[in-house]
C-alpha cells in the first residue's frame, strides 16, 4: 500500500476526487479527510507504475486544480 499526504490549503478537493476517478484503473484508491491534510491511500498498486503513481497523481491534482481556478 501507498500513502500520499497532500495540504488542504495546495490541493482542492474536486481535484483530488477527479484524480481519483482518472486513476482508478491503476489501483484502488481512497481518500480520508484530516485537519490539514487530505490523506490518499493507494491499494492494489499495478506493479507497472509503483515508482511514479504518487508523483504523477499530485501533477494531475495540481494541473486539474489550476485549470478550475
């Protein structure tokens, strides 16, 4: 399992719930709300892109999240 933790005050919302839905097919995600922080977990992983999910989801969040702007 995979864990992201992304800023409330950085990372919308909309965005990550898009994100979510684009990527599920490469692993099964989910998503809890703390104060700050939006905490994403990743399960099931494709082992195809272990090393870049977490990165390339948080480019995906940001780049959804600055064209809702």
């Amino acid at each position: 399992m995979l864990n992201l933790k992304l800023s409330r005050s950085l990372y919308h919302l909309v965005a990550i719930k898009k994100a979510i839905k684009a990527y599920s097919h490469l692993a099964d995600i989910s998503l809890i709300k703390l104060k700050k922080h939006y905490l994403i977990k990743f399960k099931s992983v494709n082992n195809q892109f272990k090393l870049s999910l977490k990165d390339e989801f948080c480019n995906y969040v940001l780049a959804l999240g600055k064209s809702q702007q």
